[in-house]
C-alpha cells in the first residue's frame, strides 16, 4: 500500500501488529505491549486464533503468553477495583 506521500508501507491485520510488538517488545516497551493486548482483549473485532498462530509461526508463544496472562489479570483488577470487590 502506498501513503499519501507515495511511500511503500506493508499492512497487516490486527493480529499480526500485536505479535509484531510482542517480538519487538524490548524496542517498544512492555508497557506499550500490554496496552495493545489490553485493547485487544476488550475489542470485539478479534481472532484469537489466529493471534496464537501467528505466535507459533513466529516463535512466540511464551512470550505472547506471558503478556496475555498479564493483561488479563491487569483487567480482572481493573474490574474488582471498579465494583468494589
């Protein structure tokens, strides 16, 4: 795809950006990373599967686990802390 600058860009789907800050999670942050996952979780235009593929085809399984553990426990306390439990 082309910028409007003309510039040659690569697009990927939503899944495929999340496993791409994941293997570059030193450069962008973990912060950073668990933010997207935190979106993504919360999203409704996601496919799980194919995030956890794109892991396996990339050699990140763990690490995407990890993160995914992260958020989610990070969402869960968001939760209970909101309601008061």
């Amino acid at each position: 795809m082309k910028t409007s600058y003309g510039n040659e860009v690569s697009v990927y789907d939503l899944e495929r950006t999340i496993c791409d800050m994941v293997r570059s999670h030193k450069r962008e942050g973990e912060e950073k990373v668990l933010k997207a996952i935190k979106g993504y979780i919360s999203g409704t235009d996601k496919d799980v599967k194919r995030l956890f593929d794109y892991a396996e085809q990339f050699h990140i399984s763990l690490s995407l686990y990890k993160f995914w553990k992260q958020a989610k426990m990070d969402i869960i306390g968001t939760v209970e802390e909101e309601t008061g439990e």
